[in-house]
C-alpha cells in the first residue's frame, strides 16, 4: 500500500462547508458512522478504542478517496463476507454492517470463507477472499468477486472466479498492489515437495483476477518462530515508505504463537527477483503478557484521519489458553494502533496495546 492509495482527494474549502452541513443527513445513512469532516480540515483522530470490532479476524481496513474507511474481515462462521464503513477508524467499532456476499450452499465457494480484502482497481471494486467447496472443506483456494458500483453496498458483487496459480494447492491470503506503474499479487500457498504448509508467493497480474506469471516464492519458514504448531508464512501485506518496500506476513499456528515477520526490498530493486527481498531473522509484533494481547497477526496498514500518520491494523486475542481448535475459537478480535518509525527509516511495531480501559474502571 503507497500512501497515495489511502487517501482522500483534498476537497475544497466549499465542499467542506457543504460537508459540514450535510454531517446530520451522513449520520442517518446506513453503513456511515459518525459525521464528515469539520471545516478546517480532517476529523481529529480521537484516542484508539481496542478491542475496534469484537470476534472479526483477518482485519482490512482502507481509507478510500471518498473520505470513508471500509473495513471487512473474517466472520467466526467463516459463511460470509461483511462491509463496514466510517469517516472515523473509531467509527467502525459501531458502524452498521452489511452481509455483501455469502457461501454457497453447494460446489465452490462454499465453505471457510477466510480473509476478504477490498481493494479499488480500474473504476471498481475488488474482493480477494479464500475458499473451499463445501464438500470438500479443506480444499482452499483464492477467489475474486468484482464490483461496478462507485458505492460497494450497493450495485452487484460479480464472481470473476479463482485466481489460478502455478499449482492446484492449498492457497489463501491474497493482496495486491501496485509499485512504479505495475500490480502484484501476492499470497500464500502450499508448494509440491516443501516440508512446510504454506510460503509466500508474488507474481505481477494480467488483470485483477489473473495472474501474469512468473510466480517467484519471496519466503518459506525456516526460523523456529515460523514453525510452532504449523509451518506457516501467510497473511501477507504490503507497505510503501522511506525508499523500501515492506512486507508483513504471518507465521505459526492461529494461537498465541501467531506472530509478524518481515520482508523487505529496495524501491528501486525488482521485486520479482527473490534476491531483492530481505527476511527479518526475529518477528516484528508478538504476543505480550503485560497487555494481555495473544497471536497478534494478518495485519493491514491504514492511515489516521490526519492523513499522514501510519496504523497497524490486526487481530488478536485477549486470553492465551485456547480449549481445542483454535480456528474453533472465536474470540480473535480486530486491533489498532499507531505504527511508530525508526531512525533508520524501518517500521517500528512496538508491542500489542492493552485494552481501552472502560468507563468508569
């Protein structure tokens, strides 16, 4: 994600006006949250509320040019895909929630409907989401669904169909991005003959549902931390700032081990090339005991209403002992927080903030 991507067209002072006197009829449309913008500029970002949106995983949250943030995310049943929106990131947590697509009963798509991402492409929306036959529940690939409308709740959620890759394997987690003039997709995926579940994956796309070729594998688990429970790398997500080219994923199991790991490339080198990419040899955002926060992973970035400052967007759970599987549990609950910068111009995590202390307490 470049910052441009992110965020709103600069209005002009009339249209702020006019936003501003039109805040009561946004308040009464359904998906909206909160009033617009103030005169003298963007809303003022108030504190973070954490936990954001309870039992939603795999969060993605954009700040589209229209001024709002959509956020959409895996819902526990794993049978649907649901839109929110808000002029304000807190917004969201109350913002009115619309089922824009469901399972189907029978075939295709129709079982763990895992990690949607929306993303504008051309004039139209985009959903990339995983899912399996619902007969065959563990045969999971990475599906489109295309969208005409300017407004996503509303217009007609078309099915493009699976993005079809290098092989017939266990595949989740698609995003994309663009960088100097050319759109990636990259995923996680199962490759024939590694020891491991899933690496992740990058090819340039032909359009928003096909993919250009090659597919070039940026990384596979290797450290311990990449390997308790599962041996995972997934959830990618892609960040554009200070010359480099930052990409999170995460690894292990869906527990407390759950963790973000690193990648990183020169702007100026070619991402398709494996040698360009960097791994960070420690994760980046694990699990803390002081605030309580377990297996913060599948993150996204955003922007604060400000429109410069970065924010992590993530899940994780508020316990670390899980009673069976923890793909059975609920309780991975989407998180924000302000992503700080080092000195040397690489993203500093931090650690996962501990809950909103609630009124009164």
């Amino acid at each position: 994600m470049s910052r441009a991507d992110d965020l709103p067209e600069v209005p002009s002072r009339r249209l702020l006006l006019k936003g501003a006197a039109a805040a009561g009829a946004l308040a009464a449309v359904p998906g909206v949250a909160e009033a617009a913008a103030a005169p003298d500029g963007p809303p003022k970002a108030a504190p973070y509320v954490n936990p954001l949106v309870l039992q939603r995983a795999d969060p993605h949250i954009r700040r589209h040019t229209d001024g709002f943030y959509y956020f959409t995310a895996t819902a526990p049943e794993y049978d649907r895909i649901i839109l929110r929106r808000s002029r304000t990131l807190n917004g969201l947590s109350s913002a009115a929630e619309s089922v824009i697509w469901r399972a189907h009963p029978t075939g295709d798509m129709g079982a763990h409907i895992w990690a949607p991402e929306m993303h504008r492409i051309g004039g139209k929306w985009y959903i990339y989401f995983a899912a399996a036959p619902a007969e065959d529940v563990w045969k999971i690939r990475i599906w489109v669904l295309e969208n005409s409308h300017p407004n996503p709740f509303k217009g007609t959620w078309v099915e493009k169909g699976q993005v079809k890759t290098a092989w017939e394997t266990f595949s989740l987690d698609a995003t994309t991005f663009t960088h100097r003039g050319t759109r990636y997709l990259a995923w996680a995926q199962h490759e024939p003959g590694l020891d491991n579940n899933t690496g992740i994956f990058l090819s340039e796309m032909a359009n928003p549902w096909t993919l250009k070729g090659p597919q070039i594998r940026l990384s596979t688990p290797e450290y311990d931390w990449e390997c308790i429970g599962f041996k995972v790398n997934e959830g990618a997500y892609v960040l554009q700032r200070n010359g480099r080219v930052f990409m999170t994923y995460s690894a292990s199991a869906t527990d407390s081990n759950y963790c973000v790991g690193l990648l990183t490339a020169d702007a100026d080198s070619d991402l398709m090339d494996p040698a360009s990419w960097a791994k960070s040899p420690e994760p980046v955002f694990t699990s803390n005991d002081t605030t309580k926060q377990y297996g913060p992973g599948h993150n996204c970035f955003t922007v604060a209403e400000d429109g410069r400052t970065d924010v992590l967007v993530y899940h994780a759970r508020q316990y670390k002992e899980i009673n069976g599987d923890p793909l059975n549990d609920p309780n991975r609950h989407t998180r924000i927080q302000k992503l700080g910068w080092k000195p040397d111009g690489t993203p500093d995590f931090g650690i996962p903030v501990a809950d909103t202390a609630k009124a009164g307490a």
